[in-house]
C-alpha cells in the first residue's frame, strides 16, 4: 500500500436509496489527502450519512469507483472489503451503535481484527481507555451503563483498536452540551493526531470547523446534483 496515495479518492459516484427516486449522491470527484483533517458539513438530509456508509463498506455505488489508500475499494468483494474496512477504517457512527448488554472490553475485542492476542488487546484497549480519559474500570462496565459522554469515548476506542488510517466520525457532539463538546473536540484531535489517522468528521455544526485543517460543504461535493448531470 503505497503511502503517496490519497486516503480517499472519489469518481463519478452515484447512489440512490431506491432505482426510481433522486439520487441522493452524485459526486463527480473528490479527494482527501492523508495529511489531512476534513470537516464535512451540510443540512440534515444532504447526504452525509450516506456518504460514510459507502466509506465503510456498509452500502455500495450505484456507479463509480471509490479508492481508498489506493486501493479500489468498491470493486473488490464483499470479503475482501470487510477484511480490508477491519484493517484500515475506524468509524463511529451517529449512534455510536454499541452493544448495550458487552461490557466496554467485550464492545471493543467484538471490533479487533482477528489477528491479535488478547494480552496485546486487553493492553491496547487499556492504553486507548486511558488516552480518552476514562477511568480503567470502565471496560468492566456494561455499556448500557455508561453516560452518552462515556460511550462517545468508548466508540472512539473502538474505532482506533486496530490503528486504522482513516478514521470516519458521524455527528458526534449532537447529544452534548458545549463545554462537554469543546472537551471531547480537543480528545479526538489530540488521539486521531497521534494515532497519525487521517480524519473525516461530519456535522452541521459550524461552531466545529475551527478544528479541522479543510473545511468541505457537502453541497459543493454534490453539485452534479443540481444541475442534474
Ligand atoms: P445526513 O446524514 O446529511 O442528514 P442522510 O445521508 O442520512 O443525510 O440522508 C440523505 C437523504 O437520503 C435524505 O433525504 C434521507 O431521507 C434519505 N435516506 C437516508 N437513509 C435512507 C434509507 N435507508 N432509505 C431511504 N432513504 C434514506
Ligand atoms: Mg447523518
């Protein structure tokens, strides 16, 4: 994997929820380094979601190739690209979607790739625990148990228990109040920095962009949209 590549490079994508209706994306090019930090923005419904689920692997194009580290990312199959999203793609999603029943070391090895020990998990998600400022016995804690702050964090580990170079984050701060979000801002530029990830973090909270080193309006992502190319 060549190291030059851009983390994400997008082509004449096209995605439609149903064969009928409007497409919902229509990107003709678009790309992000891996230097780079990206604050995505945009209206509720303008697509954001959506575009990090075809980031992920959870849903496909209808047309058009996404690379990602240089890789032809929506071409390959489907076992090949979940091997591939485990290895190098972190995401939290909007609703951090943990499992409420595991307790935070089960919710966290549920995500580590196979090919790890369990001394070697049990001490990475003990360091990455500690990184995000939670307290040790928090892995032995039912998830359900946790407050939204706490899972926020958690999801974050979890995201990073594989050292992915991409890390995806969907909406996070929408459940929190404005120091709490100011905080958990500063953690996860300081974490996603050292775990040297390239960054694409989606809101419609403008109040959030100061953070990134790009700013990118999903409007102008999907322009092809509305001159119905
Ligand atoms: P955002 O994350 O920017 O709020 P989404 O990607 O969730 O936007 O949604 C984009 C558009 O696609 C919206 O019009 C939404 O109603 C529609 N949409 C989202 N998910 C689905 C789905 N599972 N089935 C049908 N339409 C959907
Ligand atoms: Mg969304």
């Amino acid at each position: 994997m060549t190291t030059d590549s851009p983390a994400v490079a997008l082509r004449d994508i096209r995605f439609s929820y149903q064969k009928s209706a409007a497409p919902v994306l229509a990107i003709e090019k678009w790309q992000m380094q891996r230097s780079e930090s990206v604050f995505l923005f945009g209206a509720s419904g303008s697509g954001k979601t959506t575009l990090l689920n075809l980031l992920g692997g959870v849903t496909s194009p209808d047309a058009g190739i996404i690379e990602l580290l240089g890789q032809p990312f929506s071409s390959l199959s489907s076992s090949k690209r979940d091997k591939f999203r485990a290895q190098h793609i972190g995401v939290v999603f909007q609703q951090f979607n943990l499992i409420s029943y595991l307790t935070v070391a089960e919710n966290i090895a549920v995500a580590a790739y196979f090919g790890k020990g369990a001394d070697e998990l049990a001490q990475r998600s003990a360091d990455l625990v500690s990184k995000l400022q939670l307290p040790e016995s928090v892995l032995h804690q039912k998830a359900s148990n946790l407050s939204v702050g706490q899972q926020q964090r958690v999801a974050i580990a979890r995201a990073l228990i594989n050292k992915p170079e991409i890390l995806i984050v969907d909406e996070p701060t929408s459940a929190l109040d404005a120091s709490a979000r100011d905080a958990f801002m500063e953690l996860l530029m300081q974490i996603s920095a050292e775990s040297q990830c390239s960054l694409l973090f989606v809101s419609h909270d403008m109040g959030l962009a100061k953070y990134f080193s790009r700013q990118e309006d999903m409007r102008e992502l999907n322009k092809a949209l509305e001159v119905g190319a």
